[in-house]
C-alpha cells in the first residue's frame, strides 16, 4: 500500500515556486512534479494551477496517491495500491490557493529492476500524473499478492463487479468506489428479495 502523509508544515519559498514552475510541462489544473530528495523518499508536490482555490481529498492526511512504474515491456504498472478507510471521518479536504504547492512524500524503492516511476493521483474523479523519474522497484511489485485480494473488501468488490472493478478500486480508477457501492447496494437488494421469496 501507498504510505504518504501531507507535510503541513511545508512552506515554499519564491526560489522553490520559481524552480518548481519551470519543470511544469502540463497545462492540466492540477501539476504534480516529481523529485527524489532523499535514498528512500521521493518527494511529490502537488501544483494549482488555476485562478482559483480547489480542493484536494485525502485519507487520514495521505493523498490518494499510487506509485507506477515501466515494466518490462516498456509498459506503466501500478507497483502499489490504494486501502480504502472504513471510517467516514477519515475522508478530508485540503484547499490549495492559486499556485500554491503541496507537498507529501512516498517511499522509493531498492528493488532489482531499474526503471522509470511515476505517480498517480486521484482527486474528484480526475487522475493526474507525476512527471516521470528513474527509478527502481522489485519485479514481483508488479504482481498483486493473493493476500490483498483476498482481503474480505476486495473479495466483496469482486464478487459484485469482477477483477475489473477490484482492480479499478486498488489502482485509484475514477468512479471506482461509487460503481461498487451501486452495485453492491443492488447485490443486497436482490438478496433481500430471494429472503422474502424463500
């Protein structure tokens, strides 16, 4: 699983602004831009890029936020997933000014297999991505462990809406959530009525 936690204590100086606004290639509201600060940590910063404030949804103070990283064939994996809190008051809100910066940071890996890495974020149903970086990550990241899958929110995730919707869900897919909990609530219907029939 992602770990990250929002630094509330960030506060960018004009030179960082300055720096940061020169690596920004995308014209998206949202920029992310990727550095690697220290052995272990990569740095994530979280740009508006709008006129006006937004808001930026978070877990417990972590982002929705999920390392990718090139395969073999050249193509974007997720190499971690996304845990979804059962409480309702881990959901949050952060407000970004215009042109303010965020700043969280997520784990870099010492795997066996050197490449390029990226991250994705969520936030209101749109997905945005980092600027990509080399990197390494271990091969087997790139397999799901059957110990995930079988956790009983996943398994009821699949048992409802497939391997597609489980993994749109652990890979922070848009609208991943709000299509199971649909067809979740359907599920239980549907049960109710074979209770009554029989």
């Amino acid at each position: 699983m992602n770990n990250n936690r929002i630094d509330k204590d960030f506060v960018p100086s004009s030179e960082f602004k300055a720096k940061i606004n020169r690596q920004i290639k995308s014209e998206n509201e949202i920029n992310l831009i990727l550095e690697k600060t220290k052995d272990s940590l990569y740095s994530i910063y979280v740009i508006n890029k709008t006129s006006d404030s937004i808001s930026i949804s978070n877990q417990d103070w972590s982002l929705f936020l999920i390392q990718e990283a090139k395969n073999k064939n050249g193509e974007w994996k997720p190499v971690e997933y996304w845990q979804y809190s059962t409480c309702g008051n881990s959901y949050l809100t952060e407000n970004i000014e215009p042109n303010g910066i965020l700043k969280t940071e997520s784990t870099a890996y010492f795997g066996n297999f050197n490449t390029e890495v990226r991250f994705k974020l969520l936030n209101n149903n749109g997905i945005y991505y980092s600027n990509p970086i080399n990197g390494f990550v271990n091969l087997s990241q790139f397999t799901i462990p059957s110990n995930i899958t079988e956790n009983r929110t996943f398994e009821r995730i699949k048992k409802v809406g497939g391997t597609e919707l489980m993994h749109k869900v652990l890979f922070l897919g848009p609208d991943g959530i709000e299509e199971f909990e649909k067809k979740w609530e359907s599920y239980l219907m549907k049960m109710a009525e074979l209770r009554k029939k029989n």
